[in-house]
C-alpha cells in the first residue's frame, strides 16, 4: 500500500503542476507574448512603410489648380499621345499624367521636357521614383507658377506600340484550297514568291489583295557552288552592276507589285561587299526592302544597307512547323519590348492552320498588348537601324545605343582602309623633293631612324650565322679537296 499511495500522491502533484501553469496567465492576467515581439516589427517593413525609398519631390507650397497649365503641357501631351481627361487626373499636391505601355517612362519624360522647352515653362528639378522605369516626377514654374507633375505607365497598352511582321517562304507547291486560305485570312502577312515558278496558283498572287504582300525570291551564290546550282537568275560576285540590275529589273517586270526581294541560299554572296552594294543602290533607289534570310553570321547586308540607305532586315527561318505556336509567342514578347518583330515560316498547311487558330485564341490579349500584325515593307518603313542610330542618342538612355551605333560603323571602315594605304605614300612624297622639304622631313627622319637600327640589328644576326658556317664548310671543302688531290696523285 505504501507504494501505491507514493505513486498516487505523484500523479496528483503533477496534474496539479499542469493545471497551474495553464490557469495561472488567465487568473493572474499576464501573457508571455514577448517572444513574439521581434515578429510584430519585422512585419512592420513593408515597401510602403519605407516612403522616402520612393524618392519623390517634395510638395508645392504653390497654386496647383492647373491654371494655364492645360494650354502649355496637358493638351500637347493629349494630342501627341491620344490621351483623354481621364489620363490627366490633380491629386492631392500633384498632377499626375497616366500614360500607357508600349514607351519606356523615359521617352515620354523626354517628351514632356521638349514640350515644356517649346512653351517655355522651366524644368526646375525632376527624378525617377523608385521601382525604375514605371513613373517620373517633375517641379515645373511658368510665369511665376509651381506645378508638381507625375507622369506614370497605366496598364493599358498603346495601339500599334508591338508590331509582328508573318512572312511564309516555299509557296512553289501552293494549291488553290490553300491559296483561298491565304486570302481570307484577315490580317496583313507577307509572301515569298518566285517570279519563274510554273505553278499557276503562284501566277493568281499576282493580284492578289492588299494585305498580301509580295516579295520577290532572290537565289544568290551559295559557298557550295558550283556543287549547289542557284539558278540563271541569280546573283554571283562576278556580276557587274549592269548585271545585277537587269537581274533585278527582270524578276520586277514578272511581279510589278512586289515590295522588295528576299535572299535564297547565298551565304557566299551575302559576304561580299561590291555585289550587296550593287543590290542596295537598286533597292534604295526603287524604295523596295530586302530580306536576308541565310542566317550566315558573316552576313554583311545590314552594314551594308546603312551605307547605302537601304532597308533590309535580317532573320533566321523558323522550320518546325509543330512548334508554330511557342514560336509566335516568343516573337509577340519581343515585339512588345522591342516594338517589333519578324517571324519566317515555311508555307506548310498544318503551320498555317496552328498559327491562324492561335491569333484568333489570343485575339483579345494580343488587342491589349497593343499588338498588330503588319506587312514587312510597312514594318521596315525606315533605313535599318545602324544608319538611323544617331538620331536615337537623343533618348535619354544612350547606354545600348551607341553601341547600336558602332555596330553600324563597320562599312565605315573601308575609308580607315582607304587611309592606311595613303600612309606609304605620304612616305615615299617627301623622298620626292629633295632640297625643299628640309623641315616637312622632321617626321619622316623618325620614320627613317627606326629603320636604320631595324637594319642594323638584322644585318648581323644572319651576317654572324653564316660566318660560323662559312668557315667550317670551307674546311670541309678543303679537307674533300685534298683527300680528291692525293687520291689523283
């Protein structure tokens, strides 16, 4: 019994022990809640608690009401950018201005501060508020009145700011279900004839609709010639310029409406400066656009074309027709952060019958976007970007564009190579005269020093080689000699 009673009297303590520990905070009225104090602060920071992260101006202590500030600032910026009263909203110590996608912010700052330039208003001070490259503030005063104007990207998208240019290739087996496809499909896209083909359906595209545009399939020496034959009417790097332009006048008099031309085979043509320049002078000239489709990346038709103030663009083919879909949502993303976009297929009926029912499915998501579907001439509606590149320096983030712009600079190279070869020449001039230069020599006496010592020390070094060999083939020849001399005696 005694030890029945200890183990009793135990449970007993302990349930007791227990029961305290759970009654006491209640009855007593204290809570450990200390433990979860650091807890309560660390939820306290929160991007919006950090205010002075967002990097704003301070407030106008001024008049706000706007005043003439509609006629100097708010109806150009309407104008410009199709903007409604809804778009330009006075808050509370400010004007905010709503502008939507499709523009970096720094664009429309650059616009707002021509604008004010134009109207006379001054710029007294303006920052980029913080997360980047969504919203830009201002503290403008014209005449002796302070405004405070925010100019933000809404969500809706700019009609027309992403623009994707379709172009089918390998049309030469058309048949006339799929040519009837072709023109009821009500969106803009481009398509790669030839002007030789014997397929009559090939023929019909000739009057064709507006939406369809031509472009003229333009074979060009391949690097495996003569194993790969391009044809008669192509290009080789032998051709003139008269040969070139009655090769390109001829394939235009079969197709008068074509656009302009794109490139078959010829990754040995693309490479070679005299006959892409032949081809520029006739494209620039006519207005037409050229589309290099080798996918060669010592491609020079862009350089090339700049120089020549041509427009051509240059894209790689897409070939898996069972991918059509992710492909032109990859290309529909960089149109939208870009502003434009190619996409290359062949003509293949499963293709064209993916890609039609993914535009309709994403009709109203790529309506939001502010994407369209355009032609290719109206999407190169300008010289290719490396010869328009010193008008962009005017953005204010110039950091990608001047190397857009050196990378524009390689057909000016030529005259570099041009100078390099006038060097010698202005070497070889003052040789020339002999009394009157004496003080146009003083640049050329550096230029006659170093060759001096350059003689000097190349003279001995082969001079002390064959004076070590001289000398021991002459032994041996003596010794030959002698040996021939004794035998003969």
């Amino acid at each position: 019994m005694g030890v029945v009673r200890k183990i009793l009297i135990f449970v007993v303590l302990t349930a007791g022990i227990i029961l305290l520990g759970k009654v006491a905070p209640k009855v007593f009225g204290f809570l450990p809640k200390r433990a979860h104090a650091p807890a309560a602060t660390n939820t306290d920071i929160t991007p919006d608690s950090l205010r002075d992260s967002t990097n704003a101006l301070p407030e106008v202590e001024a008049d706000t009401t706007g005043g003439r500030w509609h006629e100097k600032l708010f109806e150009p910026l309407e104008r410009a950018y199709g903007l409604t009263a809804k778009n330009i909203k006075q808050k509370k110590g400010f004007w905010e201005v709503v502008f939507p996608k499709g523009k970096p912010i720094h664009e429309y700052a650059l616009q707002i501060e021509n604008i004010c330039r134009a109207n006379a208003i001054a710029v007294e001070q303006g920052v980029e508020l913080r997360p980047a490259n969504r919203s830009v503030e201002y503290l403008l005063q014209s005449n002796g009145q302070r405004i405070k104007l925010r100019a933000s990207l809404g969500n809706a998208f700019m009609a027309g700011s992403a623009r994707l240019a379709i172009v089918f290739t390998d049309l030469d087996s058309l048949r006339e279900t799929q040519l009837a496809a072709l023109e009821s499909a009500q969106w803009d896209k481009t398509l790669v004839v030839d002007a030789y083909c014997a397929n009559p359906v090939i023929k019909k595209l000739r009057y064709t609709r507006p939406r369809n545009e031509l472009l003229l399939e333009l074979p060009m020496e391949p690097a495996a010639y003569p194993f790969v034959d391009p044809g008669k009417h192509a290009l080789f790097i032998h051709h003139s310029k008269e040969d070139v332009e009655k090769i390109l006048t001829e394939g235009l008099d079969s197709v008068p409406h074509a656009a302009g031309y794109a490139s078959r085979l010829g990754d040995r043509a693309i490479e070679n400066q005299p006959l892409l320049e032949k081809l520029f002078q006739f494209t620039a000239r006519k207005g037409m656009v050229f589309l290099d489709l080798t996918g060669s990346p010592r491609s020079l038709a862009r350089q090339t074309a700049a120089a020549q103030g041509a427009r051509s663009r240059t894209v790689a083919s897409f070939k898996d027709s069972l991918r059509v879909e992710e492909e032109l949502a990859r290309k529909c993303a960089l149109a939208q952060k870009t502003g434009d976009a190619i996409l290359v297929l062949p003509y293949t009926a499963s293709a064209f019958r993916i890609l039609e029912k993914s535009l309709d499915a994403n009709a109203i998501r790529f309506n939001e976007m502010g994407l369209e579907l355009v032609t290719l001439s109206s999407l190169v509606a300008a010289p290719d970007s490396v010869s328009t590149a010193p008008v962009v320096k005017s953005i204010p983030e110039p950091s990608a564009k001047p190397v857009a712009a050196t990378k524009g600079k390689p057909a000016g190279a030529n005259p570099a190579a041009q100078n390099a070869p006038k060097a010698p020449a202005a070497r070889s001039a003052p040789a020339k005269p002999p009394a009157k230069p004496v003080a146009k020599p003083v640049p050329a006496k550096p230029a006659v020093k170093p060759a001096a010592p350059m003689a000097k020390s190349a003279s001995p070094k082969p001079a002390a080689k064959p004076k070590a060999k001289a000398p021991a083939a002459g032994s041996k020849v003596k010794s030959d000699s002698a040996r021939a001399k004794s035998g003969t005696r």
